[in-house]
C-alpha cells in the first residue's frame, strides 16, 4: 500500500470548477497568423458572410478592442468575468439562434480592414494571456483550472506541467528562436524528460496515495469547523468519522461534492455558511476539479510514467520548424547548432532508431505508448506516422512554396551520405520497377515516385532528366512552376532529379 501522505490544497468556496486549455489557445494563435497572411494582401475589398455569423463575430471584436486597456496590466479576476461575459453571451446567443431557427439564408458583407482589425485585437489578448502563463520553471502551463467565486469574479489555477503544452508553445510561432531554445533546455531538464528511453513522458510522475490516505482532512480545517466537530463529538457518521488516531475522515460512501450536500441537508439546523465550508474541505482533500483522467490516475496506456509517441513526434516536427526558422532567420551559427541538438536528441530517442531491447519490439512498428518499466504498447497505425513522414521531408530539404519545389536539405547530416556503392530501387508512376547505382557521398530518395539523387559538391546546382532524353541544368535548386505541376500531378515527364549540395550547407 502507498503511504504517502497528499498534500493539502486549500480550496475557494467555488461555485463553478472547470478546465481551460492553453494548448488550444497556443494553436489558435497559429492559425491567427495564418489567418492574418492570407488577407493581409488580399486584393478584395469584402467578403461575404451569413448574417448570423456576422452578428457575431463583430460582437466579439468590439469586445477585445473595448477591453483593450485591460492588457496594461495583469488581468484580474473581475475583469476576466467582465470579458468572459461578454464573449460567453455572443456565443451562446449564437448558438441558440441557429439552434431556434436555424440560419435566415441572407448574406451582408464585412471588409477586409474590419477583419485585420479582428486578427490584431485578438492576437495582443492571446499573445498577453500566453505571457501570462509561463511558468518559473521556463516552460509553458497547458491546462488551467477556470473556477467562478462569485458572480463578478472568476479565478484561474495550474495543473502540473504537460509535455502537450510545451509542443503547443513551440508550435505557436510566439517564441523566437532564442526563447524555443530556453523551453527546450528547461522541457529536458524537468521531471518530463524519460532517462532509460531518452524521450519525454505526457506527465511528471508521481506516487498515488490509498484512498485511506488521501481521505484525510487536515486537523486545522476539523479545527475551524464547528458542523464537524458536533458531529464527531455526537458520533454521527453521516458526514465524517474520527478514527482510533484521532485522523478525521470523510464518510467513504460519497463519491462526490453532490452526496455530501445530500446528507448535509438531512442534517436539522445547519446555516449556509457551514455546509459552504464543508463542501470546501471535502473539495481540498479530494481536489476533484483536477481531475484529468487516466493521466493522472493510471499508471497504464498513456497514464502517469508513460511516453506517448505520437507527441513526442509532434514535439519533434515542432522543434524541426522552429529550427528551420532559425536558418530562414540567419540566427548564429551557435543558436542554430544548439537548436539542432535537441532535435536530433529527440529523433534519437524514437523507436526506429533503437535496438529492439530498448524499444521493447520490432523499432519499425509504430506503437502508442511506452509505459514505465515496459516495452512499447499497443501497436497500430497511430498518428505519429504522419509527424515522422513530414520530419523525415523536412531533413531532406523537400519544400513546397508558390507552387515551386524547392531543396533546401539544411538539416541533413552529412553521416547520411553512403560511405561505400549500393544500389537504389524505386517503383515509378507506371509501378515499374527501376534501380539507380550510387555511388560513395551521395543520398536517393523518391518524391512523387521520382528519385532525386543528392551528390556532395562544390556548389548548389540541379540537373532533371526527362523521360524524353532531354536534360535541363538549373544553376539554383528551385523547380519551375511548369515542371512542378508536372511532378505533382506524376505524369511520368520526369525520369530523375539530380541536386548537387555545396557541402556548406550540410550539418
């Protein structure tokens, strides 16, 4: 049995308990910036929209940019609820006028300004909220606590740090690059990082206390109890009992705040202000507004102690774009090495890249989660697939942009150029079979099921081969438009890709 014993946590006289998410938040503040590209140079004045949702999207503005003034300072407690309020009724307003009557059919228009006007307002809320939420420790709180104390005020507490919401800072595009640095020093020092797998848990570990030991009310709160103490010096069990070592306990047969209100008011002549206090005590023993779950009760699946491996990719795509960033932004060399340590620690600690008696299985596989003490569990086709694919371009230099591909391989180590001959197979778009002979220093993949052949060399330059004879030589490692449609849409014009690399480039 664990005999340790829980910490007491004071609880409010709360009236309401329920959980706010940073991570979505985080997200939210990468789409705005997305959002805010896409129309910042839009050549149209207006766009159309349904009345409905016009009605209240400019609600929703005009609060943001009426409580402006609020972001001076820290936001209080009476000013979230005033923010809240008004941000909860244009909602549910809009809610329920679909759900009554459903949308009326007509459009009106809003302009881009008004838009712009929109994406600002809410970004300087969010950006002072983000800020708001860094932790002493260098990381990031994921999920937070939202409790009403009363009708003008609404509170805000932590939970314990989470590795989802260190993969959503990074992802947010808020940090720059010396910051993402410091949350990646902070995220491997703290009780997230896994030594024996050399990866990152969801949730710092911990030791579950018996419910005999966690139904313990503090002797201070029986102290400042009268209800209690009358009730023990009765011997009345209904609400608690005190044991042969003078430890006072909550009757074992209520499951939560409800049952203890139910037999509170069975009780004669109990004021208001007593059942409150009590039904805060039995919240600060139990703490059940925190209550997250298997995370933070099971030891198994992707409970306490365990790796969860498709966020530990999202953390590693995370950490690949943030290192891209430092390169786009001409960050120092020193900068960008320590970046590309941690992302390259991180890729280390992923299955494929384990012996199997480490990994716990064929490395190969995908598998959900990692628990402690065990192998990898529950295989299947998890997400992480998607993550590691997308990694996997991202150090091969494929990119995407206007429609052009381009090679940018920044990333790549040069331990990956094969040190003696082989032969490279591909299926092409016609599902024949083809072999390339490589030779020493050079890298193949496929790409649109087109070999590309990367070859050290002493400058950037790009030779394609079409399935015609005929070869184009580019003195840069841009696509055309004309021949990247052509690749994308695989129609069987290209025969090979061939992109000499200035070894400069190389990591």
């Amino acid at each position: 049995m664990n005999t340790q014993r829980p910490e007491w946590n004071d609880a409010n006289n709360a009236l309401v308990g329920n959980g706010v998410s940073m991570v979505t938040l985080y997200y939210l503040r990468r789409f705005l910036l997305f959002f805010e590209n896409q129309i910042e140079n839009t050549a149209s004045e207006r766009v159309a929209l349904s009345n409905e949702l016009i009605v209240f999207y400019k609600r929703v503005r005009k609060t943001f940019e009426d409580h402006q003034y609020m972001l001076n300072g820290s936001i209080s407690d009476s000013d979230r609820r005033i923010i809240m309020d008004c941000l909860g009724d244009a909602g549910s307003d809009y809610r329920k006028h679909i759900y009554k009557q459903s949308f009326w059919g007509k459009k009106r228009t809003v302009s881009f300004n008004g838009l712009k006007r929109f994406t600002s307002a809410t970004l300087k809320f969010i950006d002072h909220t983000i800020a708001a939420n860094k932790r002493e420790d260098g990381l990031y709180h994921a999920y937070n606590l939202m409790t009403v104390e009363s009708d003008t005020e609404v509170s805000i507490s932590y939970l314990s740090e989470m590795l989802e919401g260190q993969v959503a800072i990074l992802s947010s595009g808020y940090l720059s690059s010396t910051e993402a640095l410091e949350v990646l020093n902070s995220l491997k020092s703290s009780a997230l990082f896994r030594e024996d797998q050399y990866s990152y848990i969801l949730y710092p570990n911990k030791n579950l206390p018996g419910f005999f030991f966690k139904n313990t009310i503090p002797k201070n709160k029986v102290a400042k109890s009268s209800l209690l103490n009358e009730l023990i010096q009765k011997r009345d069990k209904s609400i608690a009992e005190q044991d042969l070592n003078g430890e006072v306990h909550f009757n074992g047969l209520f499951k939560n705040a409800d049952n203890v209100k139910d037999a509170l008011d069975q009780l004669p002549d109990v004021n208001e202000d007593e059942i409150k206090n009590v039904l805060a005590i039995f919240e600060g023993v139990f703490n059940h507004k925190a209550f997250t779950g298997r995370s933070g009760t099971f030891y198994g699946y992707e409970g306490l102690g365990s790796i969860y491996w498709h966020m530990v990719s999202k953390l590693l795509l995370a950490v690949q774009e943030i290192c891209l960033q430092a390169e786009k932004n001409n960050e120092s060399a020193e900068l960008q090495g320590k970046l590309l340590e941690h992302y390259y620690e991180i890729n280390a600690g992923i299955g494929v890249h384990k012996s199997p008696e480490l990994y716990g299985a064929f490395p190969t596989d995908p598998y959900s989660h990692t628990p402690g003490g065990k192998g990898a569990q529950q295989p299947g086709m998890t997400g992480q697939v998607k993550e590691d694919v997308i990694c996997r371009f991202g150090e091969l230099g494929v990119f995407v942009k206007d429609a052009q591909i381009t090679f940018n391989p920044c990333l790549l180590k040069k331990d990956e150029f094969i040190v003696k001959p082989r032969v490279f197979n591909y299926v092409d778009v016609n599902l024949e079979s083809h072999s390339i002979p490589m030779e020493i220093g050079t890298v193949c993949f496929t790409f649109c099921q087109i070999p590309v052949l990367y070859v050290m060399s002493d400058k950037n330059r790009m030779t394609i081969s079409k399935t015609d004879g005929t070869i184009v030589e580019n003195d840069n490692l841009t696509v055309n438009s004309k021949t990247s449609e052509s690749i994308f849409h695989r129609t069987g014009d290209i025969k090979q890709i061939t992109v000499h690399l200035n070894k400069s480039i190389l990591k």
